[in-house]
C-alpha cells in the first residue's frame, strides 16, 4: 500500500491533473510503491506555464531583501526536515542515510549561496564615444525557466536547477524525474512554499515514465519558456539540448561523466584507497562524479589494487534504511542489469573481478580499450583499476573519452599535480581528492559530451540572466540627415 499519495504543484497549489490521471513511485529496494504521484499530460504543463508567467512581473520586481529572507528561510527549513529526508531517500530512490544528509547539507548551502547572489551588482557602467551619455550594461531576469531534475541526487539537484533562477528573478516549471518525483521536486517545493515563496514562482510537473518526452517537449517548446537547465544523462541531455536550440532558448547542460582518478607513484596508498572508495562507491556509484576509472602507475599498481579490493569486499551492502548500509540498491532492475552486462562483458575479455561481483560493489582490472567498460559511463557499482607507465600514459587514457566532467589526482607533490589538472580535459579537476566534490559558489560543469553552461556562484545567476546594453543622452544627439 502507498504511503503517499501527491499532487502537482501549480500556482502554489497542489491540484490534480486535469485527467485524473496517477503513476506509481517505486521503492527500488523492495520493489513496492512507495507513492502514488499525478501524471501530467502537455495540458497540464501549459497550466503550469500560465502560472509561472502570471507570477513572473511581481517576482522579478521584489525586492533582494525579501527573496534573500525566502531563500534563507528555506536553507533552515531543509535542515529542519532532516529526519524526513532521510526517509525518504531511502524509500523512493535507495538513498543510504549519510547521502541523504549530504544532500540536505548541499542543499541548504545552495539556497544560502542564492540568497547572497540577490544583491550581486546587476550591471556594470561602459565607456561610451558618445559626449555625456551614460552607457550601462544591465542584468534581467529572463522569465519562465525550464527545470529538469534527475532522481540520484534528488534534493541536491532540484535544489540547483532552481536556487540561481529563482535569485535572479525568474519563475521556474520543474520537472523531476519520474523515479524521484517526491524527492527531486515536490518536496524542494514544500520547503520554498512554506518559506514564503509566492504562488507561481515554482511550479512542479510530475509524469509517468512514458510520458516523459512529451512533457519535456511540451514544456520547452512553450513560447513562454525562455530558458532550460537540465542534468541527467548525455543521451538525454542531447535531446534537451537540440530541443531547446531548435527554439534558441539558452541551456545549462549537465551530462554524464566518464570520470579518472590518477594515483601517482609517490602517492600515500592507504589516503588512495580510501578516497578511490569514497569517489567510485558513494550513493552505489550513481553520481554523474563517480570515479569510473582509477589510473595506477605500474611501480603501486599492485600494492593499490590489493588494498581496494579489500576494503571494497568489507562495504556493507543492503537496506538504505538501516544506518550501517554504506552501499545501497541502484535505482531500477534496468540500472542493475546494465551494470552487470559490462562487468560481464569486461570478464568474457578476459578481465579479472578483484573484489564484489554478481550485484556486490566490483573492482576490476585488466581492461582493455575494446571493453564497453573502458568507455560507457558505469553509474553504478563498479571501477575499473588501469596500470599506467608514466604521468603522460595517465593524462592520454583520462583524455580518452567523449566526456569530460570531473577528474582526481593523487600525489603529494601539489606542483605535479597541478601541471597534470591543467593538461587534463574536464570542467573540474582536484589535486589530492577524489573526483566527487561539489561546492555551491564554486562554478560547477563540464566540457565536450559532459554539458555546456555553469551553474554556481556567480556563474549561476549569469547564466539565468539577460545582459541589455541601455544608454541615458546626457544632450541632444546631431544626425546627418
């Protein structure tokens, strides 16, 4: 039996569609529904449309200091709902409890950081040719913006496909996935809701799984519609992007990963392990930053494999809701299976299980570039360990991809690995850490088949924003005819 039944959330209400139409949220765990959530057709997406635009003029004339008090009272609000969002990461996505705190944690900063932005300088005055004008560049809210959140990091990532447009004045339609539709967007608008975001601002459109690209089609090809943000897969985000491009709206774009951790000669083994762990199976390896590739100089590879393999071997596997589980289910049967055809793909060529298997956390080596596993995005629980001659050998296979998200370098010379983080092809790179990290005034991205645009700090606002060249005469002007 559900646990919860919701509605959409349009024009700070929650309604039903206008069918009557419902889907079931599955808990991925144990296989039953966890909640029973509307399913919208295009209809339902106009609706919401109509209210964002209808709240768009008064929103982007409030004053910073009341969207800085909503903003802020939310941030608190989240923290406050703690408890409720651990329980319910478990339950509609297979959260395990210390990924649900980090996502409220994240989160909370998010909303902070966009309540500082709203008082961010809106333009900047220009040197003109002109005598006595005043030449301005001047920052606007755009208007309705297009919000895609996906299911793996759900309060997080619904967070950020909305802090930034909502700070900078714009009203927002977001559409969570179908496999989160509680988690990445109903509840992000409870929380705002109650802070005192005004009714229209943000609107949620929740669907059925395959209803999926008609409301995503319906919502950007919306006239009203004047910018998309997105993150999930670089599939999908292809779509989205030629979508929103086809109708010359701007897109912030942030796609999969195929993400390497290099491990130096001189590293500290032990650190290694410990964060190539960390980076490959936190939230069971379904984070667009997990480590898919760890790349070993020869002289430790051994020793390094060794001990991840270990210390893999001992994670704790099983419920989400119990506080020991360290690595929980992925997300559907679909995601399961898929992982598992490229473990066992890689082992039919001959590669070797060094720790996990059949469904457990795997390490892997003895990958070859002819291995679907040596370039499909993982996204789940698996990493492979590559042996590498030298720096330069490291660099090319970490360059070896169509994307480029996130890298990690381990050593304990800052210098070499800041030579080897400026030769490397991704949006971030960190120097002594892992590859999953994230900071909300950080400019957060990634380049080639990863996505395109930023979201973070300033970056964010920009990237939300219309820049309009406007001029004051300060005399009449003189034509020539």
């Amino acid at each position: 039996m559900a646990s919860e039944t919701r509605q959409l959330f349009i024009g700070g209400e929650s309604v039903p569609t206008a069918d009557g139409r419902t889907t079931d949220d599955l808990n991925p765990f144990t296989g039953e529904v966890h909640a029973v959530v509307a399913a919208a057709q295009a209809a339902d997406v106009t609706r919401a449309v109509d209210a964002a635009q209808e709240a768009f003029p008064e929103w982007a004339a409030t004053s910073p200091s009341t969207k800085r008090r909503i903003l802020l009272r939310a941030a608190d609000g989240l923290e406050a709902r703690t408890k409720e969002a651990i329980a319910l990461m478990a339950g509609e996505v297979g959260g395990v409890s210390g990924w649900a705190g980090f996502n409220i944690v994240l989160a909370a900063n998010m909303l902070r950081e966009a309540a500082a932005a709203v008082t961010q300088p809106v333009g900047e005055v220009l040197t003109t040719e002109t005598p006595g004008q005043l030449s301005l560049a001047v920052r606007e809210p755009l208007g309705v913006v297009a919000a895609f959140a996906p299911w793996n990091a759900p309060i997080i990532l619904s967070t950020r496909a909305v802090a930034a447009p909502l700070a900078a004045g714009n009203t927002v339609v977001l559409k969570p996935s179908e496999d989160a539709p509680i988690a990445a967007g109903l509840f992000i608008a409870d929380v705002l809701h109650e802070a005192g975001l005004p009714a229209g601002v943000l609107n949620v459109v929740t669907n059925a799984p395959d209803d999926a690209a008609e409301i995503a089609q319906a919502l950007i090809t919306d006239p009203r519609v004047r910018a998309v943000n997105f993150t999930g897969s670089t599939e999908v985000g292809r779509i989205i992007g030629t979508l929103a491009a086809q109708h010359l709206k701007p897109a912030v774009l942030e796609l999969g990963g195929k993400n390497s951790l290099l491990v130096l000669d001189d590293a500290d083994l032990d650190y290694a392990v410990d964060a190539a762990t960390f980076g490959s199976f936190h939230n069971a390896g379904q984070i667009c930053m997990s480590t898919d590739r760890i790349l070993v100089h020869q002289a430790v590879a051994e020793e390094f494999t060794t001990k991840l393999a270990a210390k893999v071997g001992s994670l704790p596997h099983g419920d989400p809701a119990d506080p020991g589980t360290v690595i929980g289910p992925v997300i559907n049967p679909r995601a399961a299976q898929r992982v598992a055809s490229l473990v066992a793909d890689a082992v039919e060529g001959g590669a070797r299980v060094r720790a996990g298997g059949e469904g457990a956390a795997t390490v892997l080596d003895g990958v070859t570039p002819a291995m679907r596993i040596f370039r499909e995005e993982i996204f789940g629980p698996a990493v492979v360990v590559t042996t590498v001659t030298d720096d330069d050998e490291a660099v090319a296979i970490a360059n070896d991809t169509e994307h480029g998200l996130t890298a990690g370098v381990i050593t304990e010379d800052s210098r070499r690995g800041l030579d080897l983080a400026r030769r490397i092809r991704t949006g971030i790179v960190h120097v002594g850490n892992q590859t999953v990290d994230d900071e909300p005034q950080a400019p957060f991205g990634g380049v080639k088949s990863s996505g395109y645009g930023r979201f973070g700090g300033r970056w964010g606002i920009e990237a939300f924003s219309a820049t309009r060249w406007v001029t004051v005469a300060g005399e009449p002007g003189h034509f020539p005819f």
